[in-house]
C-alpha cells in the first residue's frame, strides 16, 4: 500500500478525509473526541486505520486482542494519511498502527507541539518502488535498470496511457512521487491510477494470469508477492540531497524512494494515560511475514478483517502474549 510511505514524500494533500465506521460502533470523527477518556477504568480505544491491507491487518490484530484479552470497546475510523496526523493531534483517534514517514507532520506534532508521541517501530521495514513480473524481467533483464525502460515503453501501453507507457498506481490518495520521477528522468510513461489498492490488485492479477508485461508502483510488504512474483526495477539511488531538494518542491524528485522502518504513533495525552491499552499498542510489534499472513487471508481468501485476525492469533499465541501488559 504507497501513501507517503517514506520521508522522501513530505507533500501535503489537500484530501478530503475519508470516514468510514469500520469497528464495533460508529466513530464520526467530525463531531468525536478521543472516547478513553482520561479516567480510570476507561475501556473504548480508537484507532485509525489506512486503506491499505496490511494497515487493515495491524489494525484487526489489535483490535481482537483489545477486545478478547483487555476487554476493551474498539472503535476504527478510515482516514487518509495526512489528516489522520491532524485527527490523533487533535485526540479524535488515539493510534496510528503503520506510518511510512510523514517529515512535516512528526516535526509539528511530535517534537514542536509535542501532541502525538513514538510509539514504537511495528516491527515491519516498508520499501516503495517499482515492479515488473519476474516472468517478463526473466526474458528482459535490462528493464531492470531504468535507463531501459523508454526501450519497454511499448510492451507497457495500454489503452488507458495511449501511446505512452502505463505506470501503473494505486489510489489518488497516496502521496507518490512518481509523476515527478517519470517527467525528471524523461520517461516515454503515464501515470495511471487504479482507484485503490483493491483496483490495482485485480489489474495485476489480470496482467499476471495472461503473462502480460506490466510496471507498477508497489510496495513490500504486500501478500500479493506470494501469488505474483515481481522483481524492482532499480531508480537512481536515494539520497539525502534529493530528499531535501524533492521536501522543498516535490516536482524535483528523481531518485527512488527509501526503505523506511514502520512506526507507530499515539496521541501524546492517550500516551501517558491510556491505560493498559497504550501499554499493549507500544509492545504491538510483529514481522512482515505476520502481517502478509493476516493481510492474504483478508484479500485473497475472503476472510472478514475479524476472521482473519481471530484465525492469526489462535495460530500465534507465542508472539501476541509478549504484547499483554
């Protein structure tokens, strides 16, 4: 799932925030402050939950075991990724579970206005880039390197991208700089957007069932590299300069995008006061092979979020006890 997934990508979207009630009751964010509450023996959690399916996995997990082990009420609210920073500023969720790096905000919340806090590494080490099928690298190594993709650029068309050809991305609402490394590096290709990364699963699983060559913008970790392999095509290396120059006008990116460890985040207040909950959020730590279990289970075996959670903890009783306060 890309979002602004790493420091590189400091842009700030002017994205309406997506509500969507996704716990046991409703959370309208607009009109709700943070429900623990600031009292002893408060029992109601809200965690904020991207759109992406491994977020949704982190999200699940905690929320089964909140419930079950801490007997907590879980409320999860959807929101997009800059203004989930300004909701948990702000108290009206309590925890981000999986953050990709967000500069601007962590400066404003965390260290000046000291509103939200760490809460710790989740564990997982995020890496945003782009993919081809490993079946079409394997006949075409040399698309691995950049500077051959104008070369590819017509296996790539489709008919979305006319006759340039197709990056293929996820939704709008994921701060990327690919539009800008495609115009820097002058390259023969069109963004185009599936609409979410539910879209740009099936539009890759399309691809991959007639073996048909494709380059999208992806991300590990993801469960879908166990059902359609895919190897990355290497961009100019990441530096810190082009990091600073790219924060500074976003249009002057042109290097890849970082490998960025996973970070938690709760609201300051909730930090310190939350109880046993924000105890259990700041151990909550587990590996890319935990959360793409729970993340295949709920794209591609039809579990519910909560089945799926319910299933992975039954199975992993030796790596959630270690979170329990």
């Amino acid at each position: 799932m890309a979002r602004t997934r790493n420091k590189v990508l400091m842009a700030a979207l002017g994205v309406s925030v997506l509500l969507t009630a996704t716990g046991c009751g409703a959370a309208d964010m607009t009109k709700q402050s943070s429900p623990y509450a600031n009292v002893d023996g408060a029992k109601t959690v809200t965690l904020s939950v991207q759109s992406w399916v491994g977020a949704q996995a982190n999200v699940a997990v905690a929320e089964y075991l909140l419930k079950n082990e801490l007997d907590y009420r879980v409320d999860t609210v959807q929101v997009d990724e800059v203004p989930a920073w300004d909701a948990l500023s702000q108290g009206r969720v309590d925890a981000i579970l999986e953050d990709w790096g967000h500069p601007e905000q962590e400066q404003r919340y965390v260290k000046d206005r000291k509103t939200i806090a760490n809460g710790g590494g989740l564990g997982v080490t995020g890496h945003i880039g782009w993919f081809v099928p490993k079946y079409f690298a394997d006949k075409h190594p040399d698309v691995l390197d950049w500077k051959n993709l104008n070369k590819y650029a017509k296996d790539f068309r489709t008919a979305e991208s006319g006759g340039k050809g197709q990056l293929l991305d996820g939704s709008p609402s994921y701060v990327t700089n690919d539009k800008a490394l495609v115009d820097n590096l002058k390259l023969n290709y069109q963004v185009i957007f599936a609409g979410s990364e539910a879209a740009q699963i099936t539009q890759i699983k399309q691809f991959a069932k007639g073996k048909k060559p494709f380059l999208t913008y992806w991300y590990e970790p993801q469960w879908l590299f166990n059902q359609v392999p895919m190897v990355e095509v290497k961009l100019p290396k990441y530096t810190d300069k082009c990091a600073e120059k790219g924060a500074e006008d976003p249009k002057s990116f042109d290097c890849a995008y970082p490998t960025t460890p996973l970070q938690k985040f709760l609201n300051a207040d909730f930090a310190k006061e939350g109880g046993k909950a924000a105890a259990f959020l700041k151990k909550f730590h587990w590996t890319k092979d935990d959360q793409n279990e729970v993340s295949e289970m709920i794209a591609s075996d039809g579990l519910s979020a909560q089945e799926a959670a319910e299933k992975w903890v039954k199975k992993h009783p030796e790596v959630w006890k270690k979170w329990l306060p």
